[in-house]
C-alpha cells in the first residue's frame, strides 16, 4: 500500500486516519459552534432562541429542513428578522429534490441515495430557484445535497446572481466520507461540510488535515441517519476537528420533514428538547475540555441575514 499512500501525499492528502489535533480555527480563534437543526419555521425559531436563553446555551446556527418552498413570503421574513436581530445564522434547506418527486427509485430497497439528488434540469432548476428565492429574503445560507446544484449555485454567486455574501452549508445527506470527495466540494464552492454521522475520529481527522472548511458533526444523530449519541465524544471531536460545528439532532424522534403548521407544536417541543441535548453535551465538552474555545457573538464567517 506504501505506492498509493506517497501518491495520496503527492496531491496534498492524508495518508492514513490518525486522530492528530487540530490546530485550525473558526476566523475569530475559536474552536467550535453550536448548531440547533430541524427547525422548521418562525414559532419554533421563537421556542429555540427562548429555550436557548433559559438553559444558557449559545447558538450560533439555526438550520431547518424543509426548504424555502415551505415557507410564506411572510415567514422567511419573519425568521430572517430574528436570526439578523440576534446575530445567529440562518441556514434553510435547497429543495426540492428527488426524494419528494415522483422517482421510483428512491424510495427503492437500494436507491436510497438518490432521494437527496436533484432529478432532471427543471429539478434541478427548482432547487436553484428555492435559493434565489430564499436569497431574496435576506438568507444568506442554504443546505445544499447535490454536487450539480452547488456547482452552478456557486456559478450564480460568482456572476452576481446570488448575493456574494451567500453561503453554501453542504447537508449531511451529500454523503461524501473521505478526504478526496470533500475537497471536491470546497473546490465547488461549498462554505461548510456537514460530514456522515458515523465517521471515527480518526477519519474525522483525515478529512480536517485535506480541508480548511469548518465541519458540521453531528453528535445526536436522527435516527433515520444511524441515531447515535455521541456526547461524550464531543471534547475529542472538537480536538481533532476543529474548527467544527457542533450539531445537536435527536435519537427517538419523529421526521418531520416536509413540515407545515399541522406539525408545528411537535417541532416546537423537539426544539425545546435539542436545546437541551445541547446543554447536556456542552456541559459534558466544559467537563472534559475545559479550555476550548467557543465564538461569541456576533461572530465572523457566520451566515447571518441581511436585511433592509
């Protein structure tokens, strides 16, 4: 294996998955963030940034999943309006896509990965236009699954389509797992990285050593994405991934997603209930790394809205 690991370090790439340290950080020093998903609309925004100041954790990303398409006109501006006032990134999910198409085969045995693609050019169309649109309300992140869409979203950014201030959060659901795939992503123009939820340390740290892209890690995963509780390995995430978001989901919980008002007092509670995950967790992170270092707000780099 000697020949393939001296060409992997020729191209600037880890050549094995040592758990090294990190000695990357966010644009402030800092080693980690805080991200409170799923949350789905202006009421469970509220609910978050108010369980949020109850319990003493600082957010420092909102992030929902639904997308745009869900939301009235009224309601983007309504959740843009309170992340801008205070300070936190607000990052909505690109959708439509195959998943909630007429596609066959993602809802097949084996074909589970596509439901996350965009499917034909007027998908692919759509999904650029729940960005456009969602721009237009003053986001300034979305969640992008779909090599293509980031490509040309990208694209649109550099051509003045998108504001340049725009931000490209890459979801969990890209599923690129090694160092090489997720340089593809940064060469394409993505901002963040959300990695797959069961990568080991070691493997978390071969993909910090071939990217300067803050990593978001899920540790509480869903559990249609494998629901693993990882808080106690949360000090050494952040040691060997750093600069990382950390991301609070929730074991034994209900999908939600596409979300409306029918479901809005579950999301709320599910809200209510990742905030307190995330005290937990980050008690246990003071517990055991007691020196690392957090953002404060208003932080740099974050995707905060613009409004006016």
């Amino acid at each position: 294996m000697r020949q393939t690991r001296e060409f992997l370090r020729s191209l600037g790439l880890p050549t094995d998955d040592t758990a090294a340290t990190s000695d990357k950080r966010f644009p402030d020093g800092a080693q980690y963030r805080v991200e409170i998903p799923s949350t789905e609309g202006p009421e469970v925004l509220d609910a978050v940034l108010a369980e949020a100041d109850a319990r003493g954790v600082l957010v420092h990303r909102i992030s929902q999943g639904s997308g745009g398409m869900l939301l009235t006109d009224d309601e983007l501006g309504a959740m843009a309006a309170t992340a801008a006032a205070r300070s936190v990134e607000l990052s909505l999910f690109a959708r439509p896509l195959a998943g909630w198409d007429t596609s066959a085969m993602a809802v097949s045995s084996g074909g589970a990965p596509v439901a996350a693609q965009a499917r034909g050019t007027e998908q692919l169309v759509h999904v650029l236009e729940d960005v456009r649109r969602t721009a237009e309300a003053g986001i300034r992140s979305v969640l992008i699954t779909d090599l293509g869409v980031l490509k040309v979203a990208s694209a649109m950014r550099e051509a003045g389509d998108l504001p340049s201030d725009m931000q490209f959060k890459i979801s969990v659901q890209m599923g690129l797992a090694n160092p090489a795939s997720v340089r593809i992503a940064e060469d394409l123009g993505a901002d963040t990285y959300n990695v797959p939820t069961d990568l080991s340390l070691g493997q978390l740290a071969a993909i910090r050593a071939a990217t300067d892209l803050p990593l978001d890690i899920y540790v509480e995963a869903p559990d249609d994405m494998g629901g693993f509780v990882r808080h106690f390995e949360i000090a050494e995430i952040v040691r060997v991934a750093a600069p990382v978001y950390v991301k609070f989901g929730l074991r034994n919980a209900p999908n939600i997603y596409p979300s409306g008002s029918h479901l809005t007092p579950t999301a709320m509670a599910l809200g209510r209930e990742r905030v307190r995950r995330a005290q937990l967790g980050l008690g246990l992170l003071q517990r055991y790394a007691p020196e690392a270092k957090a953002s404060s707000l208003p932080a740099d780099g974050l995707a905060v809205p613009a409004l006016g």
